[in-house]
C-alpha cells in the first residue's frame, strides 16, 4: 500500500502493489532497502569491488530496472514538455508528481546550479525506495498498538470522525488531527529504529579523544530516547507525566489552558522538544531524511482515513498474533517477528 502511494506521488503510475506483492518492481523494491541496510552495517565496501561488486547482495540487478523506469518516465515528460511547448499550451498544474517538480527544477533557466540527469533519477530513487519501508512499519505497527488498545482506538476515531477531507486545508488537516500525531511520533520514537547511522562532517570532541571528521558513527537511538535511569532530557513527559521509558500515545499533546479544554489541544513538534538523540527517526544534519514530510503525511492520512472507514480494527481471534510479538531488526526498522493478521469492521453509516 505504501509502495503504491509513493509512486503514485513520485511517478505518477500505478504499479498495483496491493494485489500483485509479487511482481518484479515490488521484488526489486524490497531487494534494494535490503541491500542498502546490509551495506550500511558491513564493514567492507564489497560492493566497491569492480565490475561484480554491485551484483554480490542483487543490488545491482534491482537498482537498474527501477533506474529504467524512472528514466523511461522522464521521457515520457520530456516529450509531453515538448509537445505543450509546440502548440503553446500551457502545463498542467494539477498533474504534478514530484519527478515533475525536480524535471522542472533541473531544466529552470534561474536555476544557477542545474541537476544532471544523474540527480534526477537519483532523487526519485530515493523517495521510491526509503518512503515505503518506513512508511509501511510505521502503519503496521500502530494498527497493531490500535488493535492491542481498544480504548485508544475509540478515543483517535471520536477526534478525526467529524473531519470533512473536501472542506478543509492541509493546515486544517494538521490543526485537527493532534492526538493521531501524537500517537504516530511515539510509534516513531518507541518502536521504529534502533540505531542511526550519522557522519561527523567537523571534529568532535568526545570524552578524551576527538571525532575525526567523516567518521561513520552508529547512535542506539532507542536506548536514548526510551532509557530508564537517566531519561533524556528532550522527550517530554506530556500531560500524563509518562516516564519515557513507556508507551505513551498521548506524550506530545500540549493543552493551551490548565482546564485540558480539548478544543485547544495542539500536537507538539519533537523536532523542537527533542536532543539531537532523543527524536533523530528521521535522521540529522545532511544525513535527514528528505522524504520526512510525505513520510508523516502519507501515515497521518492514511490512518485517518482508516478511522473514519472501520469501526474496530482487531487482531484475527484465535491466531498467534494474539501472542505477545517480539520485535527484530527488519530492513531500517524495527518490525514484528511474523505476519500479522487484522481484522477491519467497517463502519456503518
């Protein structure tokens, strides 16, 4: 379902990922964010070996054929460009994907540093590949919180139940959505990514040594930002003066008044409440996620719409996934050991 979103958004095509999980793109994506995570963790640059290093973990093979189709649709624009330009018609605005945008970036005359072709295909990649794997752990791990807290999913469905999508702005959007935000940046925090992978791009001082510049540095994230004896300073204990060593979907709301009127709640940013260690999901520096933004808009959407949709949103009776799950290290994030199953009650009008 992710996998469709982004390329719905950065190709504009359809791929149907839902109903053909395995086709050849859906393989290649899925090979790709694999192989990335191994090279990320290995300390040999195998694949910097000539001519077969890029073959050894099928990165190579995978990364080509979705290249061919990035590129295949650049001159699919390309050409419609050229065709609009002939007859003297002008774009159209409401047909924008994001390939679109930075064609259009790369091939503007104010543009002091042009894109090469290179670029272009290498930013499309980027969202093509990174937004569905995090994208889709972060779904299917706060389904699983929702299924697991009845309670909770009553308390998020009651707030977004009213809200009317073809009346409202995107800041109306965000302005009325504040304990789902909330709830999503604590998935993010609590359970999503273990470690992150930085470089220094200065010296650091560090204890009694100093951090050359360019060093690769692996940071246990979730130890500091869910660690019991000294709790960083950057996540808030929120209105529930949770420790943040728990789970707290209500962690980042901030009440504008002492009476906790639910019309002036407000959803707190963790950029902004947060060390450079306690929120870093998202990476830091020159090494942040680009594709942070639709990232957290594709997941707020989504499970707003999924509120709104299903009245109860359970795990199968009498399967396993009613066993506590453990959680392992799959791709970049954290994920459930197994499959799991659920059960969607749709709402009735």
């Amino acid at each position: 379902m992710t996998a469709d979103g982004v390329c719905n958004t950065v190709l504009g095509q359809d791929f149907d990922f839902l109903h053909h999980p395995n086709s050849t793109v859906a393989k290649d994506v899925r090979a790709v964010v694999k192989a990335a995570t191994l090279r990320a963790l290995m300390p040999i640059w195998y694949w910097r070996i000539p001519v077969v290093g890029q073959y050894l973990d099928g990165y190579g093979w995978s990364v080509e054929r979705l290249r061919r189709i990035i590129q295949d649709t650049i001159q699919s624009f390309q050409s419609e460009k050229r065709q609009d330009d002939d007859q003297g018609d002008d774009p159209d605005d409401n047909d924008n994907t994001y390939l679109k945008k930075i064609m259009s970036l790369a091939q503007s005359e104010s543009n002091k540093k042009p894109l090469t072709m290179d670029r272009v295909v290498g930013n499309a990649a980027t969202v093509f590949i990174a937004g569905t794997d995090t994208t889709e752990k972060t779904l299917v791990q706060a389904l699983y919180q929702l299924a697991l807290r009845p309670e909770l999913q009553t308390t998020l469905r009651k707030s977004v139940q009213d809200f009317d999508w073809d009346a409202a702005s995107m800041d109306d959007f965000y302005a009325k959505i504040p304990r789902v935000k909330s709830f999503l940046q604590e998935v993010h925090r609590y359970f999503l990514f273990p470690l992150m992978f930085l470089e220094t791009n200065e010296e650091i001082p560090f204890r009694s040594a100093t951090l050359p510049a360019g060093l690769q540095i692996f940071v246990h994230i979730r130890h500091c930002a869910t660690q019991r004896d000294r709790p960083s300073k950057g996540v808030p204990f929120g209105p529930n003066q949770s420790h943040p060593q728990v789970f707290d979907p209500e962690r980042y709301l901030v009440y504008k008044d002492y009476k906790h009127d639910e019309s002036t709640l407000t959803c707190a940013d963790p950029v902004t409440t947060s060390d450079s260690a306690a929120f870093m999901m998202f990476g830091s520096g020159v090494k942040s996620c680009p594709g942070r933004k639709y990232s957290e808009l594709l997941s707020y959407c989504t499970l707003v719409a999924m509120l709104q949709t299903f009245e109860d949103i359970a795990l199968v009776p009498n399967s396993r996934d009613q066993e506590q799950v453990k959680l392992i290290w799959d791709t970049v994030c954290l994920s459930p050991d197994r499959p799991l199953h659920f059960k969607f009650t749709k709402a009735r009008k």
